[in-house]
C-alpha cells in the first residue's frame, strides 16, 4: 500500500506535466498563420481589404498629388505641411529619401510609401497562392468567388508595379528598348528575405508584367457586383472595368495607342462623340462629392470608394480640416495650393466653362483648386470617362482621324458649355485644341507629370525661383531609394 | 554643484582607499539560518560553488526604499540598478552583470518564495491617447520591501542554470519573511516626509525670450520684432504682459507616508506571518501620485512526521495618477520645459489658452493648467496582484523529499483616462464634422498578466563518511497568459460620465482591442550538490526547457552547468563555474508566420488581415556561455570579509533584427535570427569590515563592479541596422549602444556661430542638419554604460544611536541630453534655458535648421556620487510591553557630486521594446529627476 502510494505520487506530476507539454504550440487567437487565416472566403476578403487599403493609402492621395507638385501647374505657398510635399515641390528628391516620418518614427516616408505598395503586391501574391493551392475549397461561398477574388489579386497588384514605375523609374521611352531598371516585380509571395535580395527588372518588363496581370484581370473579375453571388465586402471594389481602365491607361502612357484605344472602345462605346458606356454627366462637382460604394459616379470607371459613415483615411488628405491637407476645405485655414500662371496660359478658359465652379478665387486674387475640397468625404475619381475620351480624341488625330478626333473632344466641351470645335481645322491646331481640353478638364487629377512624359515634353518650372526647366525622362524627376533599403538589398540600383 | 574631473576622483580613490575601512561579509549569508536560496533548494552558505549575492535579513532591516528594486541599489556588486525617473512607480532598470542582449529581454527573472512573478516589461504596448504618458509602470512597485526577509541574485551561470532558458539575465531569488520557531512577534513600522526634486533647471523668463527671439529673428536675417506662434487672442501685446513659470507650476513638494503591521507567531511545527501596509505618495510633479495597500499571508505547517504543507497568499493594491513626462504630448513636465514663458494660462474670459495647437487631432493642448485639474485630466492607473501558492512535501524515506508546488500570480493594470472637451479636439476617428471640434475623450485599458506556475521535485539528501550528497530533480510547467482589453470613445454630455460606454462617438477605426497572448515554458531540470570532507565542492546542473517561444524547429534546449569550489579553511573559499544559461525573453509570437489584423487596415470599413511578420521556424533562445572564478575571503578573525568574483560572459547565437528590403511586403520591418554574439567581461568585489567594535561600533560596507561589454559578431549587418535611435548605433569589437554623433567644436567668438568637427577634423559651422549629419562619428571613449558602479555604507552604532550613510556612484557613462537640445535652439514654439541668455551661447537663430541634430555638445560625462541614504535612529529595547522601539530620520538622495548639467544623471529612459531598452539608456529628454525626500519613521516589536 504504502508502495502504491508512492508510485501515485510520482506519476501524478508526470502525468501532469504530459498534458502540459501539448500546450507548447501555441495557435494564438490573435494572429494565425496563412494556413488557417486563407481557408476560408471570408479570411480571403480581409486579405483583399487590406490590400486595397494600401493601394489607396496612396492611389489618390500621395501619388495623385506628387504628380502636380513635381510639374508645372501647381504653386505650394508659404510651405506645404507634409515636407515630403515641400521636398518634391522643391524638387529636392534627395531629402525625399531621407525624411523620417517623425522625430519619434525613423522610418522614412518614401519607405512607407513603397512599402505601402508592396505590402499590397504580397498580399495579393498570398491570396493568389491560396486560390492556388485551393486553401479555401471547403468554403462553400468559394467556388462563385474564386475568380473574382484572383482577379481583384491580379488587379491590385499591376496597379501598384504601374504607380511604383512611374515614379521610381525613368520614363517609359528613355531608352528604345525600355531596357533602362524599372522596379523590383514580386510575382511570388515572399517567404524570406533572402529571395528579395535582387535587381530591379527593366521598365520594358515591369511593364509587360502589369500589362499580363491586367489582362489576366480582365478576364477573371465579374462585370459587376452580384448580390448574393459574391461577398458583401466586394461592393465598391475593382469591376471588369477597372482592369480595362488602368490597361488603356497604361497602353497610352506607353503610347501604344492601338491597343489602348481598343480597350477606351470597350470602355465607352467604339462610336466616336458618343459615350454609350460611363457617360459623362452633367454635374461637375457631383463628380467630386459622390460617396460610397452605392453611389459611385455613373462617369467613373474606377475610384477610391469612401465610406458613408466615415471620413475613412483616405480622403482625410485633400479635403478636411486636417493640416495636412493643401487645399483645405476649411475657409479659416489659408490654401497652399495655388494654381500656377502658367497653367492660367495653358489652360486659357473660356469665361463660360463649367469647370471654372471647380476653382475658387482667394482674397489676394489667386486661385485655387476646389476638386478636392467640396465635401468632407467622397468617392475620388482615378479614371473617368473624360480621361479616356480625351485619350481616343488624342489617338484619332494623331492618326488623322480629324473629324472623329473632333467629336470625342467635343462631348467634353459640351459638357462645359464652351463652343465646339468645328471642321476644318489643321492636325496640329487641332491636337492642341485635344491637350487644352486635357488640360481644363484633368487639371490637379494628378495627370500632370505622366502626361507631359508620355508627350516627351519639358516639365517646365512653374513658379519656382531658380529653377531650371527639366526634360521629360530627367533622373530630377525619379524618386530615390534611401540608403536604407539599398543597405537592406545590396543589388537595388538607386537612381542617381 | 560644478565639480572637476580631477575632484570627483580624488573622492572616490579617497572613500575607498582610507585604510581599515574597508570590508563585508559576502553578506551571502542569510543570518538566520545560515542557508541561501540557490534556486528550489536552499543550500548552506559555505557550500555554495557559484556566484550567489545576498542582501540578507539585517540589510533589508529598517530600509526605506520606494519598491523592491530600489532595495538593491548599490548594495550587491554587478546588480547595476537604475530608476527610470523621478515618478513614485518608474519602472527600475536591473541589469546583472551588463547588458546580455540586443532584441531580447535584458531584465532578470524574479522569483518570490519559490515562484516566478510577473515583473514586466509588458507584452501588449499600450494604446490611446494616454497610453505611454509619464514612465513606464514598474509592476514590483506593488510589492511592499517590508515584508522581504533576504534576496539573492544568481549571477553566473553555475547557478543560474537551474532556471535554465529563463536564467541569462539572472535571477533574483526573493524571500519572504516568516515567523522564527517559537517565537511571537508584533511589528509597526510607520514613516512620513516630504519629497522635492534633487535638481532645478533654469528657464528662461518672458522678458527674457522676447529678447532673445528678437535677436535670433535679427540673426537670421530678418528685420523687427520675432514672430509669436499663431494663436487666436495672443499677440506681441499680450506677450509683453506674461511671465510664465511653468515650471514652478507643476513641480512642488511632494510627500510620503507608509503604514505597515507584521504579526508572526511560531512554533516547532508551524510558522505564521501576516502583514498589511499603506503608503501614499504625492509626487513632485502636481497630479502624480500613487497609494498602495498590500496584505499577506503565510503559513506552513508539519501536519504529520512525514507531510507539511504551506501556503502564501499576497493581495496587493495600487492606485496611480499619471502625468505626462518625457516625450508624452500634452501638459506635463515635458510642456513645463517647453512651453513660452510669455503664454499665459487662462483668457481673459477664463477658458484656457491653448500653449500649442489643439487642432492636431487626437492630442490634447499642452496647458499645464488643465492637466493640473482633475475635472479636465485624470490619468488613473490601478493594479491589483493576487499571489496564491500552495505546496506539499512529503518525507517518502529518510533523505528522501518530494515537493509539489502550485501557484498562480494573477496581476491586472487598469487605466482610465479622460481628457475634457476643453482641452482637445475630436479625432478623425470620431466622425464626419467632429474632428476639430471640442470633444471629450475617455479611453479604458485593462492589461494582465496570470502566471500559473506548478512544480515538482523530488530531492534526495545522504551524509556518509565524507561525503555530503544532495541531489534533487524536477519539472516545472509555467504558463502565462497576458489579456488586453482596451476601448474609447469620445464625445461625453457630461464631465461626470468618463467610461468609453457612455461616449456619444465610438471611434470608428480604432474602437477597441481584444488580445489574449499565451507563453508556456516546461522545464526538466537536475543539480546536484556534492561536498567532500567538507573541503571539496561540487554541483552539476542540467536543465532541459521548451517554449512556445521557440521556433518549431528548436523547441527544446538544454542548459548544463558545473561548478566547483574548494574551501581552504574558514577563511578562504576559491570558486569556480562554467555553464550555459538562455534569454527567453524573445516575445510570444516571434517565431511564427503569422497574419493578422491593424485598425488602420480596412477598406469601405471592412477589416483587413494581413502578414505580420515571415516568422523564423529556426529562432531559438539566446544561450550565454559564462565563466566564473571568485574567492571568498575573511581575514582578521572576520573583521574584514567579502568576495571577488570574475567573470566571462557570452551571448552566442545573439538574436539581431536583419531587416527585409521593402519589397517583401509584410509590416514587420525585420526579421529575428540568432546571428550574432557579444560579450561582457568583468570584476566584481563586495566587503563588510567591522571597522571598530564595543560599546562604539563602526562597520563598512561596499559593493563595486566593472564590466566591459562588447559586440563580437553583427551577423553581417552595419552599424546603424543595430539601432533603435539614429544617435546610437553598433559596432563589431565594441560596446553595445555606441553614440554616433556629430563632435561640437565650441563657439566662434567672432560669430557666435556654432561649430563642429568634421570627419577630417576640421572646424566647420554648424550650418544645416545635413552637414551634422555628415559629420557624425561613432564616440567609442564616451559609453552609456558605466565603467564602474556600486555602493558604500558605513554604519555606526553607539549605544541606543544608530547613524548610516549610504552612498552610491557611477563613474565613466555618458547621456545624451536631448530635452537640452530640444531646449537650446530657437524654434519660435518652444523656451529656452537660462544659459542662452550667456555669451558662451551659440548665437540663436530662428528656426536654426539644425534645431533637429544632435551633437556631443548635449553629450555629458554622467558620472555621479550621490548621498543615497542617510539616516539616523535611536532605538529603545526591552521596555514595558514593547521588545523594541526606534525613531529614525532618513534623508534620501540628500546630495549629488556630479558634472552632469541637465536634471539628473541617474536616469534610465522608458521603453517599451527590448532594443530601446537595451541601447537607448543613455538618452534623457525632460525625465523628471529623482526626488531627494526628508523622512521621519517610528519601528515598533512587540
């Protein structure tokens, strides 16, 4: 007996101590790993918020605006808030790479924007890796949302490559053969930091990628949102359209203008002057007020959907009171942003136009932009119908297609209520009639810079002082990487 | 006070040097029973084979310390102790035997009576406006000292294996008092005083700056009067009118007051010991202030020959004002400092005045007013800890002891906030139309810490001939979970409803957060203890432990030690250790892929999860590989007593953060890999002399230390990749946090223009924050760690009078200053000090545009010998009803011997993560300083 109680007193710590063991992996409710977090719809749809979160973190915001700051038409008075604005304003892309995000976060803010960008890019990797390897087959909701949810991966991503080449690469069309360093692609998910220790591929590449993604897209996402067919969650997102937007919108850059005025016939409808497909609408500032994912404009092929229940992040940067903004919604807070005398020359208006309720005339009698600071919040347009007329407009007289040139630069003129142009009129004064109209109608949308590139134009200096005019594929004009990240990727080439 | 290099070490050869004064018997010797703890056994003194310090129950006697940590200071050679500031519940930085590691925890493992606590540093950073306001908590502040009878630290790896993947940083066994066999004692101990900073920077007054930014405006070109900040109802007239001292606002003198009442009663079978105690401390800073209760409860009893059981119960209760320092935003000491001396408080209609624009959202106005009111600031923090163990032993045969312990240490911290609709302004958070208008804020946080704890051992005891053998073999389960609950809101009907649930607005992107955090450690474990002809020492260690802290593809790790001593006679032991101990301290989740979700990653209000971090399936514990020699000695027929020790000890596969080039796309920056190794090195001596005996006692004590610490291998990554701050980096062969700063070259008496040193040496002005930072050269001769520190009391006796004098130094660290940087450039928004007002100072210029760069002009030798303690008793013994009766007066921190100009240099910082934590504590901005307090305290046994 007394045996027996020893030997129980013994096993029982032993015995204890195996149940304890079981406890040393840990699956923490908090964070779960890949395996657990993409095996179901629902975990894909997160996946994709967040990626979309980062998308637009910058896609109309930061990237919208670093257009304009770093061309002609835009004047920063008394000093922007943000100094990466005041850096790029000033050209001073150096300082750019060097910035913290503040005296307590020494990341840098161009890290954080390129970081933004692949964090997004790798999350579609993920997703697309999931679908793959069929994580979520089980989820009976997946089989009606498998493509849709490889195409909103497909999308995203080429979307990013297309924001991260233009602004840290030199133009397309630098070299003949675009053989000149684009950025690094991530066509895998990244599973250690060994694999990212590569060179940048060439622009010609980086392009060919996001056009293969793109199509890809095109093909797999649905034309719209169905209820009761895909998850809530997808309202608002990026349609068929979307994908056929950005690849006309990167065919043009590229200016490849046969495919990309194919993808603008789709788009809108092949009859030039009439747009059967988004049309254009009578409301300018409808436009730049529409909110949320029920209410999108019916003349946006794509845009950063807002909330209705929130001033969400991202339109917190043009059009609040928040300090950071240049073209503060608020009376009270002095505008920085000020439309250049140049632009006044370019953009010439008649007295008439509509688009002139888009601009409002400070005390001191210059002027500023309203687009983005007439509501709180709202839907921001990054491709309208508008564009992509303009684009076939520009296409058809370039190809001496005058009389059809002249009636898909006319549906946007009379919208504006400004006289039409009429035939005859010469190739030239009538492509110059085309870039006007681009001017009025796409000012401070951030089509500045990639447009006076895809022309091979000079980016003049505005009104900066002492400043030289700079050719269109200046390495002035490309983003740094920081020392940092070429410390963290030895084979990164900066542009220098 | 200013004081000459020279002198300060004239002083200290001085103190140390006087012949005859020196001495201490390794107080390892728990005086009531001859044994110490050396981790689940306690073993006779004199057989102790690794490196063990004591502070015994004599020394802990009619202490009065602020916490537990604050107990050590000075007092155990290699326990390098320093409050992080002034505030009554700093955390304390412990370091035994210098830093160890980088990335990992740096801080030892604190064991009460047996069983692991909860000492920090917290898992889940805090969230909400509030959140890292004033220091970092120190979770041992709730811990009464009164109730500790001795602590022992095991230092080396001899004797720290046994607590194996948890021992790299030491451990510090702490034991609580207990009733003496049949013995009854009644004790009350009571103290009250006053407390006051130890230092007083100057500031400029209004008319002052004025001047002075008039001055800089000319300097920088510009013609007529400077330009005052913007703010609505202030203007050059106004001004004029103002002279604020903020400063002398919030500081004040603050007090202190402790209550405490043991009760013990023992016989030969049982021991019983309760104890409560109350404090209450008003700290310095007007609004900071901190009661604490505690209770306790203790038994054991031998219920038959063969059974005893025990049980320890401690209920303890804190509750905490917090007030912004350092860099919190808002109005606090830091605002004090910075704010315009010419800003007034209140408007002419008696709304406050905002010192700094309220309109960013989410962060209050910086009034020290409204901080100051309870109606419009209240920063309340409360903990609560319930300690509950229980255990059994059973005598199986003669010599052979089983023990079953269990044990739960539940700690909750709870912190409520509330900012008034007058002091700030909506967040983007709260909604469409409400960011930037007034609204209230109320956030709510409950952050624990549960440790179950249960171990087993069995242990085995044979005496025969010569040979004395103990063996004794165990496992222990620890598991610890940390649950985090935070929610906010904002917008309040009224002052009266602070709770998040009664906010208008919940704010939308960050409404609340949820977190449970799990670790669990299981440990294997062996030692035994082999003595021969009581001459010859022996002890072998092995522990095996597993984490889920550790990669799946090394979860377990074994930690083998031996040690080995030999005893000359009574008067000399010669030791000798080598072993491995490992650093745990590497995070919960830190090894693992894993996905999750942040506030701000949501699109059309959807959620988003997203990869955190790529995981490292390989990331083990950091293994420390440590030599020890030392001697113990007693000359003089134990006059003179103490012990040497020195030691070797290196961190091998030292866990670094490689950081991952952009394009990987996860949101951690880095990834943790066991990559590199460093080293400390060092000597240390403690010695007890009983200087003169009788009727007239005279006895000394010191404690001195010095370790080099050196980083061996980087894994291949650049200094400034080993970084948490941009003037501190890491380089192969030298210290770890080395500052990297441009070297200041004085002042052109022609030009008043700052100068700086290039990288050729060359005087170059200082012109742009660029040119400083090209100029920045790593400074390897000014460290942030001392070259030596310790402690030294003398303690006199004559009679019914008892006189003490304590004091502790730190000779050879530097700190960089950077609240006086903050404080000497013009910037338009912030004061500056006195000291701009001199010619020696660089000439101002308005918005410098190197405002923002540090160089070694903020960078001071911190050097210090500071009067810890001086106290001064008179005790009656043997009177009617009571045993023993004694007044004391007790003046802390009395004075300070130091160059350091800025407010104190024994100071630590307050982090947050390990890397800071380990590299930054030589970096201070606005610390509030230590407090000098003046106590007067009543002892009674009865």
């Amino acid at each position: 007996m007394k045996k027996f109680f020893f030997f129980i007193l013994l096993s029982l710590p032993l015995i204890t101590f195996q149940a304890c063991e079981k406890r040393l992996d840990i699956v923490p409710a908090s964070v779960s790993p890949e395996s657990l977090i993409l095996s179901s719809v629902d975990g894909l749809n997160g996946g994709l918020n967040f990626a979309y979160q980062q998308l637009h973190t910058d896609l109309g915001r930061h990237f919208t605006i670093w257009s304009e700051l770093l061309s002609d038409h835009l004047l920063v008075r008394g000093g922007a808030v943000l100094p990466t604005q005041q850096f790029i304003y000033d050209r001073n892309l150096d300082a750019v790479a060097t910035e913290p995000v503040s005296s307590t976060d020494p990341r840098l803010v161009s890290d954080v924007r390129l970081r933004d960008m692949y964090n997004c890019v790798n999350t579609a990797a993920l997703i697309l890796r999931a679908c793959e390897n069929g994580l979520a087959e089980s989820d009976l909701a997946y089989a009606d949302n498998k493509d849709r949810i490889m195409g909103e991966c497909y999308f995203l991503r080429a979307v990013c490559h297309f924001e991260l080449v233009r602004y840290w690469a030199l133009p397309w069309g630098t070299t003949a053969d675009n053989s000149h360093p684009g950025i690094i692609i991530n066509e895998q998910p990244v599973d250690d930091r060994i694999s990212q220790i590569k060179p940048r591929a060439s622009v010609a590449k980086v392009y060919a990628f996001i056009i293969r993604d793109l199509q890809k897209a095109d093909s797999l996402l649905p034309e719209t949102f169905v209820q009761g067919v895909h998850s809530g969650v997808y309202k608002g997102r990026a349609y068929r359209d979307a994908a056929k937007g950005f690849l006309a919108k990167v065919y043009f850059q590229q200016g490849n203008y046969v495919q990309a005025k194919e993808m603008i016939d789709q788009l809108i409808g092949s009859t030039p002057g009439v747009i059967t497909g988004y049309p254009l609408q009578a409301s300018l500032t409808q436009l730049f007020s529409a909110r949320g994912a029920e209410n999108t404009d019916p003349e946006c092929i794509y845009q950063t959907t807002s909330s209705t229940a929130i001033n969400a992040s991202q339109a917190t940067y043009w059009n609040s009171t928040n300090p950071e903004s240049i073209y503060p919604r608020s009376a009270a807070v002095a505008s920085k942003g000020i439309v250049t005398t140049q632009f006044i020359t370019d953009a010439h208006f008649y007295p008439q136009d509509l688009r002139l309720t888009l601009f409002k005339t400070l005390s001191d009698g210059r002027i500023t932009p309203t687009k983005y600071c007439l509501v709180d919040f709202f839907n921001i347009p990054l491709i309208r119908s508008a564009e992509m007329v303009l684009d076939r407009a520009e296409i058809y007289a370039s190809d001496n297609r005058l009389e059809d040139a002249v009636a898909d630069c006319n549906t946007v003129r009379q919208r504006a209520q400004i006289p039409l142009l009429t035939i005859p009129i010469s190739k030239e004064a009538l492509l110059d009639s085309i870039r006007t109209e681009r001017i009025r109608e796409l000012c401070f949308e951030g089509d500045r810079l990639h447009d006076l590139r895809r022309k091979k134009q000079m980016v003049l200096p505005g009104e900066r002082a002492g400043i030289q005019p700079l050719a269109w594929n200046s390495k002035d004009l490309v983003l740094k990487y920081s020392q940092e990240d070429m410390a963290r990727n030895p084979q990164l080439e900066n542009n220098y | 006070m200013k004081i000459s290099h020279l002198m300060i070490r004239k002083i200290f050869t001085g103190l140390f040097l006087l012949p005859g004064m020196v001495t201490v018997a390794t107080a390892q010797v728990d005086a009531d029973s001859l044994l110490v703890q050396a981790g689940y056994r306690k073993i006779p003194a004199i057989y102790v084979a690794g490196s063990i310090a004591s502070l015994g129950s004599r020394a802990m006697e009619n202490l009065v310390v602020p916490n537990l940590k604050a107990a050590m200071q000075g007092k155990m050679a290699g326990v390098h102790t320093v409050q992080a500031n002034g505030m009554p519940s700093a955390e304390v930085a412990v370091r035994v035997r210098g830093t160890g590691s980088i990335y990992g925890e740096t801080e030892p493992l604190y064991v009460i009576d047996g069983i692991p606590v909860y000492a920090g540093p917290r898992e889940i950073a805090p969230e909400g406006i509030g959140g890292n306001w004033g220091a970092v908590f120190n979770p041992l502040s709730d811990i009464n000292p009164m109730d500790i009878a001795s602590i022992q630290v095991l230092k080396d790896a001899g004797a720290a294996a046994i607590y194996g993947a948890r021992g790299a940083n030491g451990v510090i066994l702490i034991t609580t008092k207990n009733a003496r066999p049949n013995k009854s004692d009644v004790r009350l101990d009571y103290y009250t005083g006053i407390t006051q900073t130890t230092n007083r920077v100057r500031l400029l007054n209004g008319p002052d700056y004025l001047r002075l930014l008039d001055q800089a405006w000319q300097n920088s070109g510009q013609t007529g009067e400077g330009p005052l900040p913007a703010v609505e109802g202030f203007n050059r007239a106004t001004a004029t009118g103002v002279n604020s001292d903020h400063l002398s606002q919030v500081l004040g003198q603050g007090n202190v007051q402790q209550l405490s009442l043991s009760a013990s009663s023992g016989t030969a079978k049982s021991a019983f010991y309760f104890s409560g105690s109350y404090r209450k401390e008003a700290g310095v800073l007007t609004g900071n202030d901190l009661t604490r209760y505690t209770g306790k409860v203790k038994f054991t009893n031998q219920l038959t020959s063969k059974l005893s059981i025990n049980a320890n119960i401690g209920m303890n209760y804190s509750e905490y004002f917090n007030m912004p320092v350092g860099r919190s935003e808002g109005g606090g000491f830091g605002a004090a400092q910075r704010n315009l001396p010419v800003f007034p408080w209140y408007h002419p209609n008696g709304t406050y005045f905002y010192a700094s624009d309220p309109a960013v959202y989410h962060l209050p106005g910086s009034n020290i007013m409204s901080f100051m009111s309870k109606n419009d600031y209240d920063n309340e923090e409360q903990t609560k800890r319930v300690f509950v163990a229980a255990g059994l032993g059973y005598k199986v045969m003669k010599g052979l002891e089983l023990r079953v312990d269990a044990a739960m240490d539940q700690y909750y911290h709870t912190r409520r906030d509330y900012t008034s609709k007058r002091l700030r302004y909506g967040s983007v958070g709260s909604g469409t139309g409400r960011e930037g208008t007034p609204l209230a804020y109320a956030g709510y946080e409950k952050y624990s810490e549960n440790v179950y704890n249960l171990l087993a051992t069995l242990s085995y005891k044979k005496i025969k001939g010569a040979h004395n053998l103990s063996v004794l073999g165990g496992f222990e389960v620890y598991y610890n979970d940390n649950p985090y609950f935070f929610a906010e809101g904002e917008g309040f009907v009224s002052d009266f409803l602070r709770q998040p649930a009664a906010a208008a607005y919940r704010n939308q992107i960050t409404p609340e957060a949820l977190v449970t955090n799990v670790n669990v450690v299981t440990g294997y474990f062996a030692t035994a203890d082999y003595v021969f002809k009581e001459r010859y020492l022996l002890n072998a260690t092995v522990r095996v432990d597993a984490s889920s802290r550790f990669g799946a593809d090394n979860k377990y790790q074994v930690f083998p030690a031996l040690s080995a001593g030999y005893i000359f006679s009574g008067a000399l032991k010669l030791r000798a250790s080598y072993g491995w101990t490992g650093n745990y301290g590497i995070g919960n989740y830190s090894s693992l892929e894993r996905w999750g979700i942040s506030p701000s990653s949501r699109y059309l209000l959807q959620a988003g999860v997203h990869a955190l971090g790529l995981g490292s399936p390989s990331l083990k514990p950091e293994k420390q590989e440590q030599i020890n020699i030392g001697a113990d000695f007693s000359l003089l027929k134990d006059r003179i007593s103490g012990s040497l020790d020195i030691y070797n000890r290196t961190t091998k596969d030292m866990i670094l953060l490689f950081p991952v080039p952009l394009s990987s796309g996860v949101k951690e920056p880095g990834l943790l890999l066991n990559g590199g190794a460093m080293r400390n090195r060092g000597i240390e001596l403690n010695i007890a002399s009983k200087n003169v005996q009788g009727v007239f006692t005279w006895n000394t004590e010191l404690s001195i230390a010095h370790n080099q610490n050196k980083i061996s291998d980087l894994g291949g990554l650049s200094p400034d990749q080993v970084s948490a701050h941009k003037n501190i980096v890491n380089y192969t062969g030298h210290a770890a946090g080395v500052y990297y700063l441009a070297e200041y070259a004085g002042v052109d008496p022609a030009t008043g223009q700052e100068l700086i040193y290039d990288r050729d040496r060359k005087v170059v002005p200082a012109i742009s924050a660029a040119r400083i930072d090209s100029a920045r050269i790593p400074h390897f001769n000014k460290p942030s760690a001392p070259k030596f520190f310790g402690g030294l009391n003398n303690i006199f006796r004559y009679k019914n009078f008892d006189l003490s004098a304590f004091i502790t130094f730190s000779y050879g660290n530097y700190l960089l200053d950077e609240g006086e940087r903050e404080l000497s450039y013009l910037k338009g928004k912030n004061n500056l000090l006195a000291t701009a007002t001199q010619v020696s100072f660089p000439k101002l210029r308005y918005n410098d545009p190197v405002a923002g760069s540090n160089t070694t002009r903020f960078l001071h030798d911190a050097s210090y010998l500071r009067m810890k303690n001086l106290t001064l008793g008179y005790a009656i013994k043997k009177m009617k009803l009571l045993k023993e009766a004694r007044i004391y007066l007790t003046a802390q921190n009395l004075f300070t011997v130091t160059r350091f100009p800025g407010w104190d240099p024994e100071v630590a910082g307050s982090y947050l993560t390990n890397a800071e934590r380990s590299l930054n504590q030589g970096i201070t901005y606005m610390d509030l300083p230590q407090v000098r307090s003046f106590v007067a305290g009543i002892n009674v046994k009865l």
